[in-house]
C-alpha cells in the first residue's frame, strides 16, 4: 500500500494515533496530496465524527492542508462538514480560515 492510501485509511479510521506516529516518522512527506478525483485528506476527515475529530483536522491543516480546496465536483471539506453536521470539523476549519483571512487583511 502507497503512503497516500495509507493515510486516507488512518483518516477513515480516525486514529490520531497512527496519524502522529506517522507524521513524525515522515517529517518530509507532504500531506497535501490530492486523490485521483482532486479530494485531500481534509475532504476524507470532513464527514467523521469522532473523539479523534479535532486532533486529526487541527494537523492536517497545520500541515498545510486547504478546508476550502475544491475537488472535481466542486465540493470543499468544509461543504462536507456541513453536509454531515459535523459541528466540531466546521468549527476548526470556519476558525482556520477567519484567521488565514485576518492575516491576509493585515498584510495590505
């Protein structure tokens, strides 16, 4: 199994766990990766609802990850959050993109 499907599987189980072990383990590999059909892992962690929720959203856009990139159907993870009512995953990303949108204004 590639490095990008093993990572969408951790994402798909939600296990924090196997995520930090693996970005520590793999400092250099970049986690923006996108899927055949344009989805990254935020797209993937969007619609789970877990204990592990936060965590596993909060590294991935510390890594560098875009809540509002879109795939081919034009959807971002933030439309899949709401889309499953997935408060806690909306709440994280809507915050990371006020701030990113803050730093911007700041800028000019």
């Amino acid at each position: 199994m590639d490095k990008n499907q093993y990572l969408i599987d951790i994402i798909e189980k939600q296990n924090i766990n196997e995520l930090k072990s693996f970005v520590k383990e793999n400092s250099d590999f970049q986690l923006n990766f996108t899927t055949d059909n344009g989805s990254n892992l935020l797209h993937f962690s969007a619609n789970k609802l877990s204990e592990n929720t936060l965590s596993i959203i909060q590294i991935l856009l510390e890594k560098g990850l875009d809540p509002m990139a879109v795939n081919e159907n034009f959807v971002t993870p933030l439309e899949i959050a709401q889309q499953h009512s997935n408060v806690p995953a909306m709440t994280i990303m809507k915050h990371y993109i006020n701030k990113r949108m803050q730093e911007a204004k700041n800028y000019s």
